[in-house]
C-alpha cells in the first residue's frame, strides 16, 4: 500500500481528532478571546514609551498596560469558562462565576499589615495554567452535574428564571466545596497551595521547555508540514504555542510595566511577530516572476490578502497543498524567518519582544511597531530571504504551468485552424 492509500488517511484522521477535541478547542478558542485585551494593554505601553507624551497621558497608559498585563490570569478563567459552557451548552454567566469562586478559593490571600490581599503575581503570567486548569474543569464538573440532573426541582407553576436560580444551589455547593477541600489539603503540602505546585511542576518546566529554539522550530515546521497535507497547521499547534510560549509573552509585559528588563526571548508576541512575511513575499513573486497567466491571476487576487498574513487563497489556488514542488519553501521558510529573528535578538541588534501586535497589520509596518526600526528592518530582510528560497522551486512550478498552457493555446489553434 502506498503512503498515500495508507497512511496520509491515518495522519490526517489523528490530526483533525486532536484538532476537533473539546478541551483543545476551548484552549484555542479561549485564548483567541482575551486577544483583544492584550492587545490594547501592547497599544498603551506603546504610546506610554513615545518621548513626547506628557506624563498624565503616560500614567494612564502605564495603568492601561498594568490591568492587561497583570490580570491577565483573570480574563484567562472568564474566557476559557465561557468557550467550555457554550461548548456544553449550559449557562456561560453562572459557569464563569463558579470557575472565578473556584480560582479566588485556590489562589493564596496574603497578610500585608493590615490589609488581606492576593498577590497581583498570581492573577497575571504566573497564575496563567492554574486559571486555565480551574476554568476548563470546574466548567466542565458544572455541565456535568447539570446533564446528570444533581440540582433541585422546582414545580411547573415556578417561574423559569426563580427556577433556575434554585437549580443553581446544588451544583454551585458542590464546587464550591470541592474547591475549599481541595485548597486545605494542598495547604498541608510544602508548597502550600496549587499555584507553588502548578508552577514548580508544570509551568516552569513548559517555560524552560519553550526557551528552546528548537521548540519553536519544530512547531513552526510542524504547522506547515500540516497545512501541506490541506490541514489548517496553525489551529491545530496553537494550543501547543500558547502551553509553551504564552506566559513568557505575558512576563515580558509585566516586566516592563514594572521597569524591569524582559528576559524571555521566545514568547508567544516574538512568534506571532516574526514569522516571517511569507503570504507577501509569496504574493510579489506570483505577480512580477512568474509568466503563466494562471499564476499571475492567482497572485493579483492573492496579493491584496497577503498583506493581512492571509494565505487561502496561494494554498488552495496555486496550490500549495499537495505540491511536492514547492513542499521545502513552504515548510521551512516559517523555520528560517524565526532563526534570523531569534540570532538578530541574541546579538543585540532586535529588543526582546514585550509587545503583542496583530498579525493582521501589514508587515514592516508590524515590525516598526513591535520592535522599532529595527523590526522594520528584520522584516524587510526576512522577506528577501523567503523570496530566494521560493524562487527556484516556484519557477519549477511556472515552468510547468507554462508549458501546459501553451500546449492548450497550441491545441485551441489547431482546432480552430480546423474549423473544429
């Protein structure tokens, strides 16, 4: 049996299993969903870093940052509660209030003379996997013991809204309890909650882990190899990146709110930043190298998308999928723009990445504004070397699709001379 026939079904059924289930859906899903914030919190350092700001402007933004940044554990539980409840199909209000009880009850409060307070450490990049833990399952324990009828029934005449309320109670004692029994004996452990226990055992090893550049590269290989065999690569590792990178990214802001210098080179922020402009560099070469007609049109409609980072319609129209021709730049064009970003930062030359900008801005305009000119600068030469390394494997492919549509026009002309 070929590799075709065999395997590829195989692969592709076990990727799109990983792909399609639930908890890695509301991972993805969930950290989609608190984008935004970050986002605004990137903004606000930018302008909170601009020389010629007064300083009450920069006070505001520095605090804007400061409750994107430093919170970010917070809006963590509310959004993967609510994906996991929707995914459920139970209530998304009442399932985030008892995924934040169940996350406030395991985080440590602290006595600081006299004032009780929790450690703003816990609700932003160190707190990030116990949030993420307590909202997926303590979501989930909720929809389960609403499926299983564990709640108290009220008469048909109860209106529906006083109905649910009292339906409410048990499943709502239940967690609460498991929580609080849960966080007495974590107490009596050395670490003395689950935050000093999550972190020593699982987040700090997935941080030393995500140092590594060969991490990255693996992961960057693996999407495009992915979306090799018509797989969307990208949703399918994003849940890994965000385990692996996410909370350096996060650290890195914290850092600088706090006027710390940020240590954490590979992050979630350097990834989505450096990438490398492929959809553009890809684009350019389909419009201005390329001589067949078809190739060109694919490239005019796909030129204007590529500065978003949208590739669909390279993928599918040139296609990418399945070409074993252009397999290698595809693959490893990702790989090669991380490594020159990664080497650019160990010399010194490109800061260490502390802001989370779209990927939807266009590139070097991205660049500029996540690392200065010198980002401006890693971008431009990023997409000249996918450019090389596209050339001799896309003029392969135009060489082909060039000869076949002059061997059609040649065929056309005979018919017609024809008269057929």
């Amino acid at each position: 049996m070929s590799f075709n026939e065999q395997v590829l079904p195989k692969l592709i059924q076990g990727v799109a299993k990983f792909s399609e289930n639930r908890y890695v859906r509301v991972i993805c899903y969930g950290m989609m969903a608190i984008m935004p914030i970050s986002l605004v919190g990137s903004f606000a350092m930018i302008f909170a870093g601009l020389p010629f700001v007064p300083a009450p402007v920069r006070t505001v933004c520095t605090l804007g940052t400061q409750i994107a940044s430093n919170l970010i554990t917070v809006y963590t539980v509310i959004a993967l509660a609510a994906v996991m409840a929707r995914e459920c199909k139970q209530d998304i209000i009442i399932s985030v209030i008892m995924a934040m009880a169940c996350f406030f009850i395991l985080t440590p409060i602290r006595a600081f003379e006299k004032i009780q307070a929790i450690e703003v450490s816990y609700l932003g990049s160190k707190g990030m996997f116990v949030g993420i833990i307590v909202a997926v399952f303590s979501a989930r324990f909720y929809a389960f013991l609403m499926d299983k009828r564990i709640f108290i029934r009220m008469p048909q005449a109860v209106p529906r809204g006083v109905a649910k309320t009292f339906e409410d109670i048990v499943p709502a004692f239940i967690l609460l309890i498991a929580a609080l029994v849960l966080n007495a004996l974590l107490g009596l452990t050395p670490f003395g909650n689950i935050h000093d226990i999550v972190y020593t055992f699982l987040q700090r090893p997935l941080q030393n882990l995500g140092s590594s550049i060969w991490s990255a590269v693996l992961l960057m290989l693996l999407a495009e190899l992915l979306w090799f065999f018509g797989i969307h690569g990208s949703l399918v590792t994003s849940s890994i990146l965000t385990a692996l990178f996410a909370t350096q990214a996060y650290a890195n802001m914290e850092a600088v709110v706090a006027g710390e210098t940020p240590e954490f080179i590979l992050n979630m922020f350097f990834m989505d930043s450096f990438k490398g402009p492929r959809a553009l560099a890809l684009a350019l070469l389909l419009v201005v190298r390329c001589r067949s007609e078809r190739l060109k049109t694919v490239g005019r409609v796909a030129i204007f998308p590529s500065l978003f980072g949208i590739t669909e319609p390279m993928k599918f129209g040139i296609p990418m999928v399945f070409n074993p021709w252009l397999l290698i730049p595809m693959a490893f064009s990702a790989v090669v723009s991380i490594l020159i970003a990664y080497f650019a930062t160990l010399i010194g030359f490109l800061p260490v990445i502390s802001l989370n900008v779209s990927r939807m801005i266009p590139p070097v305009i991205q660049g500029f504004m996540v690392a200065g000119w010198r980002g401006a600068v890693i971008q431009i030469i990023q997409l000249a070397v996918i450019i090389l390394m596209y050339i001799p494997f896309l003029g392969q492919v135009d060489r082909i699709e060039k000869a076949g549509e002059t061997a059609e026009a040649a065929a056309l002309a005979v018919k017609a001379a024809a008269g057929i």
